[in-house]
C-alpha cells in the first residue's frame, strides 16, 4: 500500500478506535465497583483516551487536526512521546487491575501505589518549603502505609534492594515494564524495540534529533515514520479497549464493530516473535 493511503488510513481506522473508546466511557461513566484496581484502571483509562485525542490533533487528515492551522513540520516528537505516555499507562492499568496475583501480593500493589503517591506528595512539598498546615497529615499517612508495607506477607519475600528502593519511596510499581509485557503476553522483543523508538525522542537523543531536522510536511520518509509510531498507538489503544471492556461484560458489544481489528492487534503482540522468526 502507498505509504500515504496508509497514513490516511492509520488516521481514520485511529480515529474510529478513538469515538469506540469515547462510547465505551460514557456507558461506565457513574458506575461503581467495589474492586480498588478497577478505580484506579478506570482513571487511567481516560488518561489514555485524553493523551490519544491530544495526538490526533498533531495529525494531518486527523478529524481532530485544526484544519485552518498554519504549514508545519511532522510533529514526529510529540506524537512519539504521546504514544510512549499511553503504552506506559496502558502497561500500569494492566499492572494494577488486570493482573491476576494471589491476595497477598494484590493487597501489596495497592499499599505500595499508595504510599509512592503520599511520598511524592511530601517530596513536592518539600522541595518548595510547603509549610501547609496539611504536611504533617501527610507524612502521618504515609508513615502508615509504609507500616502495613513492611509487614506484608509478599514485601517479605522481595529482594533486600527492591525492599529499599520502596521505603524511600523510589518505586510505586515493583515490576519493569518487561516483566509487565511478559504478564500481558506482548512481545518483550516487540516491546523493546518500539521503546527505545520512542524514547529517542522522549529523551531528545542525537538520533532522533537527526530525523526531525530532515522532515518536512510533504516528505515520504517523515509519512513513514509515522506510521510506524501510529502502529504502535493503534495496538495499545485496542489492548486498552479489551481490557477496560473486560471490567463490564455487558460493555463488550460496543467493540464488535473493530473486534477483527482489536483481535489482530492482540495477536501481534502476543506471537510477534514467531511471526518474525
């Protein structure tokens, strides 16, 4: 296929997923449930959802994109970046509400997230000399949760460095992000790949400064690699709608009109090694 009838029709398919993932909020929207990890999945869900919106309007031929802007260059940095954002929510939503650990480890997640959260609170505080009346509050609560930490059945059992690292509040997931993938069943090759793409950008490396300062709007190389970037916006944004579905069963129908397309995406992820071989 033309390298631009594939971005044209990266946009659309984009932006069919997108009104797709907008319908599947608003028909949860006020729901309860009385399952912690779903709170917090559905709050990252919309995460994903805005970052995915806020992209398109970086996009050429996007129903999003301001059609009276001025020329530009690809915005391939802030699309990448964009992208990294959502597959890093889609990889902590997966983490805290998807993953199916025993009990003791669950309830360890949970602690954990909270207390990174409190300890963030103090250190942002602190680093601008904060002497809200509210400070000693937080601290208090976060001295708690670092209390049931330290006894939990599952903190135990991890190594003595990981141990530190949560105390000072370094890490609010224990996991990598590889062994996230490896729980999800995507490619840890696959994942690899499109993450050190991205984070060229995200980082501002000599390699991707070399590619922005080469594109232009009409140049085929530059359509070329965004639709490289959008393959992988479009994979997680359907490993997101599957499983934030997953949540309300009865919510499932509202994807049948792309589930051959969220089925393919599902399947690359999981055997992209044997597919590559």
């Amino acid at each position: 296929m033309d390298t631009h009838l594939k971005y044209k029709k990266q946009v659309d398919d984009l932006y069919e997923l997108t009104q797709v993932g907008i319908k599947l909020s608003n028909s949860v929207n006020g729901r309860k449930t009385d399952e912690w990890s779903y709170e917090y999945a559905s709050q990252i869900y919309v995460k994903i959802l805005l970052h995915v919106i806020s992209l398109q309007r970086l996009l050429p031929d996007s129903n999003y994109f301001e059609t009276n802007a001025p020329d530009r260059v690809w915005d391939i940095a802030s699309i990448s970046s964009l992208t990294r954002s959502v597959i890093d929510a889609y990889l902590t939503m997966y983490y805290l509400a998807f993953d199916t650990p025993p009990k003791e480890e669950h309830d360890f997640r949970k602690l954990l997230w909270d207390f990174h959260g409190e300890k963030k609170k103090i250190q942002q505080l602190e680093c601008i000399g904060s002497k809200a009346d509210g400070l000693n509050d937080v601290k208090l609560l976060a001295a708690q949760l670092l209390d049931k930490i330290k006894v939990n059945q599952f903190y135990l059992t991890l190594d003595t460095r990981i141990q530190k690292d949560i105390k000072q509040g370094k890490k609010g997931i224990y996991l990598t992000n590889t062994e996230i993938c490896r729980k999800a069943k995507i490619s840890e090759k696959y994942f690899k790949s499109l993450f050190i793409y991205l984070s060229s950008y995200v980082h501002t490396y000599p390699f991707s400064l070399s590619q922005i300062s080469e594109l232009t709007k009409d140049n085929s190389g530059a359509t070329q690699l965004v639709t490289t970037v959008l393959d992988y916006l479009i994979g997680f944004l359907c490993q997101s709608l599957k499983k934030y579905s997953s949540i309300f069963p009865d919510t499932e129908a509202i994807l049948s009109s792309h589930k051959e397309k969220i089925d393919l995406w599902l399947y690359v992820h999981e055997e992209f090694d044997a597919i590559n071989a």
